[in-house]
C-alpha cells in the first residue's frame, strides 16, 4: 500500500563470520503496543513469525507506546506465543519509558521533574520495571548491557537505548570471545558508532523508515543526528547493520510509502 497500513515479511541471506551452522533470525522491531497498535495487528505479527520457524527471535524496541495500562497489557499476551529454539530475547526503545512516566532517573542532574509527558532525547529515565516483569512472565528475556552465549558459534548481545538508558557496548560484550559469531540488538542506530567492530552484525530499529518517504526527497523524518542514513535497511559503516522499518506506528496512525515490515534473517556460515 502506498497510503495507510499494511506489513511485508521480508527475507534475507547473508553470510556471517562465526557461523558453523545455519542460523533463522526474525527480528521485530518498533511495535508501538497502545494507542495505535492493538490486538489484531499483533497476532497476524506474531502468526506471521511462527510461520518462519526461525531459531531465534528478537525485538529491536519500542514494545509499547502508551502510559496506560488497559491499552498496553491486554495486548501483551499475543507475545507469549512468540516462541523459538533459541528464545526471544529485546532490548527497550526510547518510548517504552512512556509506560512508567518517563521518570528521570537523574532528576537534579538533568533538571527534569521526576515524572514527565516529555520524551526527550539523551536523558536516562528509570526503566519501565512493572513492563519487563510482565513480558518476562510472557517467555521474553531482556539484555541489558549483556550478553549470552546461546550456542557454540552465536554469542547475542544488547545494550540499553541511547536516549533514555545507558548503554554500553563494553558491558554487553564482556563475556564475548571470538571465533563465534557476535550479534548485537541496539534500539537506536545513531549508537552504532561507538561499538566496536567485533560485533559481527548490528540489528537495530528506531528510525521506521522515516514512515513518511516522499518522492524526490525520501524519508521525511527519521529521529536520528545522521538524517536519512539510518532510515532502513543494510549499512555497512560505522559497522554492519540491518535497520529495520519497524511494525507500528508512532505520531502519527499513517505511512506512505514506507511499508511496515517484520524481517527474517537467514544467516549461513561464512565461505
């Protein structure tokens, strides 16, 4: 569709180094669960995954997008089915600190009340805890500026969201050794220039295509400091790194031209 909301399955091959076997990834990214995304989209989501049988899930953040219980919680339960021999593993995004308030976690500091309407860009905010104990209920692990060695030749690493956490790609990878390969999940692809070129593949969200992609001048608007470089897709520098367009919907309920899209990795061994 060009005017309104749809979603398309995209696959991708690509080699990566490490790999001693076939690797299935679906990478989800930018639900924005609340006011514009309910129920119905996220079941055809998550009915859409299972199909791919992949081995393993992620979810680049921005879960939620509401401060509301009843418009947030009801719908989380389509993401218990979201299952994966590997698990299904997510980071938070900038907006899901809007379900516990957008609280300062350094009030004085940063001149901010303890709980505001506002989603500035680059303050820490307290994490929505009450959120991540539900989806944990629900089988989705978080990764925190840490990482785990999920098999042999796949180590899954992620860090906290550049606007409001603090992310660190050392923390992430402390427990990183090579030669197996080093996956990374990170909200905002602006952070992609400070992690270290021995993460295999960077797969990021955030900047949804620019939802609004005009003729002539492309995405209208991306939220990143580097303008249209991070609206989507496959970038190679700083480091290799896949952004995806995201699935919902933020400020407003409209994408033109810019299809939402839920994106399954195939990865296979290097060579």
């Amino acid at each position: 569709m060009i005017l309104g909301y749809n979603f398309a399955v995209q696959q991708y091959r690509r080699p990566l180094r490490g790999l001693s076997a076939p690797l299935r990834v679906a990478h989800l990214s930018d639900l924005h669960i609340g006011f514009f995304m309910r129920q119905g989209s996220v079941r055809r989501w998550v009915d859409a995954t299972l199909a791919a049988r992949p081995d393993l899930i992620v979810i680049t953040g921005d879960l939620t997008d509401a401060d509301l219980e009843h418009q947030v919680l009801p719908t989380l339960s389509e993401l218990e089915r979201l299952k994966a021999p590997l698990g299904t593993w997510a980071v938070w995004g900038n907006h899901d600190y809007r379900f516990s308030g957008y609280q300062a976690r350094y009030p004085t500091q940063n001149g901010l009340p303890r709980r505001s309407k506002a989603n500035p860009p680059r303050v820490p905010m307290l994490p929505p805890v009450e959120l991540e104990k539900r989806l944990q209920e629900l089988g989705i692990s978080f990764l925190h500026n840490a990482g785990v060695q999920l098999r042999d030749d796949l180590f899954l690493a992620g860090v906290e969201d550049l606007w409001h956490g603090e992310p660190s790609a050392e923390q992430a990878l402390a427990h990183y050794n090579s030669p197996s390969a080093c996956l990374l999940i990170c909200h905002n692809p602006d952070y992609l220039y400070q992690v270290p070129r021995s993460v295999d593949l960077a797969l990021c969200g955030h900047t949804h295509g620019g939802q609004v992609v005009l003729p002539w001048y492309g995405p209208v608007f991306t939220s990143s400091l580097y303008g249209q470089k991070f609206a989507g897709g496959w970038v190679d520098d700083p480091i290799p790194a896949f952004i995806s367009r995201g699935l919902g919907l933020s400020t407003a309920p409209i994408r033109v031209a810019c299809p939402a899209e839920l994106v399954i990795h195939h990865f296979e061994p290097l060579g």
